[in-house]
C-alpha cells in the first residue's frame, strides 16, 4: 500500500526531500528513509529509483473499480458508453501489484 504525505511538495533533488536524512558521518551523504539508498554528498538530482510520485493538486481521486462495480448494478445495455469512460479516465496513480 502506498503513502500520501498532504501538503508535501515533490523535492527537485533528494539533497531537498525531507525524507532523506543525514548519516552519522556527513561525509557518507545522506540515506533516503523510504529506500534505503545511501546518496553520495550533494546529490543534485532525483535518484532513477525514487519511489515519490507526484499526485496534482486539483481533483480529487477515486477508486475507479468500485465505481464501475457500482455502475454495473444499475447500469442497462445502453449504457455501455459510461464504462468506456470509466476505463479511459486518466491513472493518477497506478494500481500496485495485488490490486485491481
């Protein structure tokens, strides 16, 4: 299951992420908390296996299957254009393994 932080912004580097902290000794860098990874001083620069994952700051996110579980129940032969949607609108976030 995955984390939403409200009001934290996306960090340019992990130099700037509050989720990465110091090690005992500052000449080792500093270790993402969420990875794990010891990041060498100064890094500029996301790592390639940063698990943040920017979410936009309008809308609102809804679990789309239980929509259209809920839309079947009601829903008649001519609707079938309201499904299309649902299956078209856009992943914000995707399904993590396990999940439908």
């Amino acid at each position: 299951m995955g984390v939403y932080i409200k009001g934290m912004e996306m960090p340019k580097s992990c130099m700037l992420c509050p989720l990465c902290v110091e090690e005992a000794d500052p000449a080792n860098g500093e270790m993402c908390m969420v990875t794990g990874t010891l990041m060498p001083p100064c890094t500029r620069e996301r790592l390639d296996d940063c698990p943040l994952v920017s979410v936009p700051s309008q809308g609102r996110l809804i679990d789309a299957d239980a929509l259209r579980a809920e839309v079947k129940k009601h829903a008649t032969p001519s609707d079938a254009w309201v499904f299309s949607l649902i299956r078209t609108a856009p992943t914000i976030i995707e399904a993590e393994e396990g999940e439908t």
